[in-house]
C-alpha cells in the first residue's frame, strides 16, 4: 500500500458541467466536455480530481464502464491529474435510475437528481455477491494503477445497519484485493481507513470552535488528513477561509466542486435560505469563467 502524502492532495470534486449527478457522466460519458474541463483543472494548478462512481452503470455493462473509467483516468493522466474514485454513495436520492436523469426540472433546488449508489434495495443481502465482484473487479483490473491517488470506498454512509454492514464489507473486499493505492471513507469508515477523510463544510471566522474540533478530531487518529470535500458559500466555508486553513495543518483537500453545472450545487442546501447572489458551490462556469477570479488565484497560489 502507498502512503497518501496529503498536503500534495490539491483538488476538486469532478462531475462534468452537463451531467445532472454521477449516473448521467458514466452513462452518456461526453469525452469531449470531459476532456475540455479537465484543462480547466490542469490550469488552476490542482493534480486531483475526486469522482463519483455509479454501480448501476456498471451492474448494466460493466466492461464499458470499465472501458470509460480507462478513459478518464487516461485524461486526467495527461493533465497530470490523478484520480480518487469513490466506490458507493448514500446521497440524496435512495434509488438510481438508468435512461433519463432530469425528467422535469427543479429550478433554484441545490443537487436535485443525484442518486445513491447502489442504492437502497441493492443493500439487501441478496445483492452481496454482485456488490463483491463489482469491488473485486475494479480494484483488481486499477488496484495497481498509479493514476489512482487513493479508493474513496464510501461516501457519507447512513447510521443505518445495512450501510454500516456494507461499509464493513467493502473494506474487507478491497483490502483482500490489495490495491496499492490506500484506502478511505468518512464517517463510519474511519477506523478502517489508512487517511483520514473529512467533509469541512466550516466556516473558520464564523464558527472558530467548531473548525478546531473538526481538525483536532481528525489528527487525533494519528494519519494523514484529507478534506474530501469542502466550500459552501457564504457560511459554510469560503476558499479564502478553508485554503490556508488546511495549508498550516498539513491537510490535503479537494474543494466541492470544479464546475457550476447542471447538478445545481451553485444553490443552497434544501434547509438553507435561499440565496440568489451567492454562489454556494463551484468554481467555474462551463465556458472556463471562474465565478471569482480572487478564489482561483488563490488555489493557483496554494496549488503551487
């Protein structure tokens, strides 16, 4: 296994600006705009991207998933980005869907047609065995691939016991695959993980306390921390308050997200006010504008 050096993690979370959640970039997988907003990363000056996997794309033809995940990581590879996939999801919707992903429209809703995976009825037991060949497939064909940074294996699992007992299994999985790449999820994977990972959704000047907490709970595992994800404009931590936070701790990170697409993460949380003149996640439009270029000279700052 490879030591994450986590101060080197300076990245983002990747879904491309047309795609409405994971489900869609996998299926469809328009290599074009992928390719274009990888250059946009490469600019900014990050080495990372952090993306979301969809089992039910693969449950439907796994050797063309398999086929398109080569291809991203090729793409990353040449703007010397590398890649941490992310295996399962609890997120939002509890069943993924093949075929249409944004069948009628939810304007102003923050992240409205994004879906589980593998979703909540393919946690039964009787789903086991597929779950098991999914994990031993990719981390046995990519397990030894050096364009993959580390296997995020889950990501914000529910207190629930059929994830709590997936996110046991998965590990158990992934570790008799052993991939060279180290392992990680949040919350209730992180006992059983070689980083540790959190979610800074703090806001440092606001909330003083709560940030210490944050950062002292994760060194206090004695590993490498890394924010797999943080930013949420205005009170939930801007760049300018998160960067150099991490950066005097020695924490890798990757910021929610590149793009300001068509997931519509730009608006608040369901239970924040709704706010029009704030941007709560993402750093570019999808023609390469930044939404504020003082954010993206300071990442390049950091970056470098």
């Amino acid at each position: 296994m490879t030591r994450v050096h986590t101060p080197q993690i300076r990245g983002v979370v990747y879904l491309p600006s047309n795609a409405v959640n994971p489900t869609q970039m996998w299926q469809d997988f328009d290599r074009e705009t992928i390719e274009r907003e990888l250059g946009y990363a490469e600019a900014l000056g990050l080495n990372s991207i952090r993306v979301f996997l969809q089992y039910l794309v693969y449950e439907h033809d796994d050797a063309a998933f398999r086929e398109r995940f080569a291809e991203l990581l090729r793409l990353a590879a040449e703007r010397g980005l590398s890649v941490m996939p992310v295996l399962f999801d609890d997120c939002w919707l509890p069943e993924p869907v093949l075929g249409e992903q944004a069948p009628e429209a939810r304007p102003g809703r923050h992240n409205p047609y994004w879906q589980a995976s593998p979703g909540s009825t393919r946690l039964g037991l009787e789903f086991r065995p597929a779950l098991e060949r999914y994990v031993d497939d990719l981390l046995g064909t990519f397990g030894d691939d050096r364009r993959i940074v580390a296997w995020d294996l889950y990501n914000e699992p529910l207190s629930r016991e059929p994830s709590l007992a997936l996110v046991r299994d998965v590990f158990d999985w992934a570790r008799r695959a052993r991939p060279r790449q180290p392992l990680t999820a949040c919350w209730a994977g992180t006992l059983l993980s070689d980083f540790t990972s959190i979610h800074f959704y703090v806001s440092p000047p606001r909330e003083p306390e709560e940030a210490r907490r944050t950062i002292e709970s994760a060194a206090s595992y004695g590993r490498p921390v890394v924010a797999t994800e943080a930013l949420g404009r205005p009170d939930h931590g801007e760049v300018r308050e998160v960067l150099p936070l991490f950066s005097r701790h020695g924490i890798g990170w990757y910021l929610w997200e590149l793009m300001i697409g068509a997931d519509q993460t730009r608006y608040q949380w369901p239970d924040e006010l709704p706010r029009d003149d704030v941007v709560f996640q993402g750093l570019l439009y999808p023609d390469g504008t930044p939404y504020r270029i003082d954010e993206t000279a300071l990442i390049r700052a950091q970056a470098g």
